[in-house]
C-alpha cells in the first residue's frame, strides 16, 4: 500500500487517483498509524508553505513521514509536500520544514512571473525517478517558491535562470511540478516511483 498523507490542504485525491492509474494500492490516510505499515509514502501539498507546515504538525503526518523516511520507505514529495522536505522556506521563515534535505527553498528568479504556472521541460543531469521520460520532457509547474540547488537536485527547468525542478536522496524523492497533472509523462514518472516502492518491498 502506498500511502497519500491527507493532513487537510487541497485536493489530494488526484495524486491518489494517479498513482491508482499505474497500478498501486494507493489510499488517503489521515492518521500517522495509517501510515506505519504503508510500503510507500507520498506527500503531495499545495498553497502556503508556512500553512502546509502547520498542518503537517497538526496532524502528526510530520511526524509519520519522518519516520517512513528512517525506515527506508519509498517516499516521493510533490509541489509544497516536496518543498516541506526542506529546512525552511522564504516563504514563511517562522515555520520549519522537516529538514529531511539539506537547504532552503527560495523566491523564484526576479523579472518572471510569479507564479510560474504553465507547462515547461526538464534538464536532467541524473534521476532514477525520471527514467525513461521523453527528451523533452514537458511538465506542469505552479508555483512561486523552489528548493534552492544542492547536491540532490536531479533536474531543473529553465524559468528565468535554472530553477530547480526534481531532486533525490536515497529512498526519498522530489517534484517541484505536479506528475499528476503532467499526463503521460507525469504518469510515467509516478511509475516509476510505484516500480520503486515494488522492488523496495521483496
């Protein structure tokens, strides 16, 4: 079972209904105990970074992904969910990530459109989560905040300057855009996480 966190911020049922497309037991959870057992963990988000963080620790789902992370479970963040993944967020420098990757996630370039909210390509320097995707590979961003480049950073687009678009660190994965929405790509990329959860799990 892969489990979406539902901590109460938008639509996460689409996330699920993707990852269900490609074939995984995909469910909402809204409990970390619903989590404990989960063979993968998905952390999608939209909206305000400092809101997304409260709510994580609301519900106790930081607490549950921090915990997936630590033993070893495939776990792939989206949008805010991959921005939370960091230490912090210029967004909302009073509210703290979950620190699970290195740095800090930044205001988009300056003289470009805030927020950048259309389809772009990747540049991919290395990424086992974007194996086989097509050159180019097109994918939907909205947003106005990125993780700042570091050594996980697997991706970027080009969005005034590079802009970081994927990142990776052992069992944990990253995408600033939304696979869901990105359509086949996107879906080739969320199975590529689901073949990953798979061999993680026998």
């Amino acid at each position: 079972m892969i489990a979406v966190l539902d901590y109460g911020i938008g639509n996460l049922r689409s996330a699920e209904k993707a990852l269900q497309r490609v074939g995984a037991d995909a469910r909402l959870v809204d409990h970390p105990d619903a989590a404990a057992d989960a063979a993968g963990v998905v952390l999608p988000g939209v909206g305000a970074f400092g809101r997304c963080a409260a709510a994580l620790a609301r519900t106790g789902l930081g607490g549950a992904a921090e915990d997936a992370v630590a033993r070893g479970v495939p776990f792939l963040g989206i949008c805010v969910g991959f921005q939370l993944l960091y230490e912090g967020s210029e967004e909302d420098p009073s509210a703290a990530g979950l620190g699970i990757l290195p740095g800090t996630v930044r205001r988009l370039p300056a003289g470009v459109k805030h927020p950048q909210m259309q389809w772009n390509t990747l540049d991919i320097t290395r990424s086992d989560l974007l194996a086989g995707v097509p050159d180019p590979a097109w994918v939907y961003f909205v947003h106005s905040y990125a993780p700042e480049r570091t050594d996980d950073t697997t991706s970027t687009c080009d969005y005034g300057g590079p802009v970081v678009a994927t990142a990776e660190r052992g069992n944990v994965w990253g995408t600033q855009f939304h696979p869901e929405k990105s359509g086949t790509v996107g879906l080739g990329i969320l199975a590529n996480f689901v073949a990953a959860v798979d061999r993680a799990s026998t």
